[in-house]
C-alpha cells in the first residue's frame, strides 16, 4: 500500500510539473501566432501599390508591433517561469544517477547536438543587459518519464540565468530516460554555458 501511495504521489507531482511547462509552450505559440499574423498583414499592406512614405509608416508600425510583443511575449515566459515549483520531488542523491560506469545514460531522442541548437534558438540573449563574457552553469533533472524537472542555473547575471531556464524548459522532446539494473531512474545533467556579450 505504501508503494502504491509513493508511485501516484510521484505520478501526480510528473503531471503537475508537465502542465506547468506545457504553460510555457502554450504562451509560445501564442505569439509566434501574433508575430506570424502582424508579418502577413505587413505584407498584404506593402504589396499593393502604395507611396514610399506609407511604406515607411507600416514598416514602423510593424517594428512597434513586433517589439511590443516580444517585450509581452518575454514577460509573460519569465512570470510564468517564477510559478514553476522546483524541488518539488524530494532529491535523494542516491538516488541521482551521476554517470558512473555500468548504467546508462539519459539521452535526448535527436541526440545531443540538436539539444543544444534547440536550446540556442530557445536562448533570449537579446533580453539580457550584460557586457563580456558571463559563464553559467545549468543543471537539471531527467525524471524516469523522460521529462525535464528542476532547472537550476547558476550565474553572476540574474538575468541571464532566468533566460538559461527558460531556454530548457522551452525544449520539446522528453529524453530518453537513465537506466540502472534495467529500471529508469532520475538523472542529473549538467550543461555550461559561456557567452560572449558585445
């Protein structure tokens, strides 16, 4: 009975965290839908024959447009970051599997150069006030689901380790879960980050 209760604790804490994350694609899609529509009006506009004065007038109405929804599109991403719970399982380091020989790893399904890429596209760095080069460190948890949980980011920059989280938390495949004995288990991915601020 007692296992029974721990499995849907830990079933219904998954599906909590899921839905807190399906939260940040949600708003994604949402704007690119916004950014994709206030381009095609633009170019509906500019199309048809038209003075280079207007031109000039709807290509500054749509930078404004633009920006204005990246600026809402990132505020509305880091408030919703802020409501993601971490820790929100209980970490048992023993229970953390740390690349020690004789298990296996967890692996991104696409394999871990794609990772990154799909990171770097996530990666407002745009966003981030900052000058030279700024190091972070970003750890994570790879549940037994394949899932991402407890995105950590560790930075001299506030705002750069914000945007650091986001950028996991917006990646779209689930790994493919550790394994030790045969049995999924967590797993504890460490990925550095140095970017160079101009």
């Amino acid at each position: 009975m007692k296992k029974y209760i721990i499995f849907l604790s830990l079933f219904i804490l998954n599906f909590y965290c899921s839905q807190q994350t399906e939260s940040l694609k949600v708003i994604k899609e949402k704007y690119d839908i916004a950014i994709k529509n206030t381009e095609e009006e633009y170019n509906k506009n500019i199309s048809q024959p038209i003075s280079r004065e207007k031109k000039a007038m709807l290509f500054s109405k749509k930078t404004k447009e633009l920006r204005d929804l990246d600026f809402n599109r990132n505020r509305d991403y880091l408030e919703e970051v802020s409501k993601i719970k971490t820790n929100i399982i209980p970490i048992d380091s023993s229970k953390i599997i740390k690349n020690e020989t004789g298990e296996i790893i967890a692996i991104h399904p696409k394999g871990y150069e794609f990772f990154k890429k799909e990171f770097m596209a996530n990666f407002l760095g745009d966003e981030i006030n900052a000058k030279g080069i700024i190091a972070c460190k970003i750890s994570f948890i790879i549940e037994t689901d394949g899932s991402i949980q407890d995105v950590k980011a560790i930075s001299d920059n506030e705002d750069f380790s914000k945007y650091a989280i986001l950028a996991i938390y917006l990646t779209q495949e689930k790994w493919i879960p550790a394994r030790l004995n045969g049995y999924p288990v967590r797993y504890k991915f460490s990925l550095p980050l140095t970017l160079n601020f101009q």
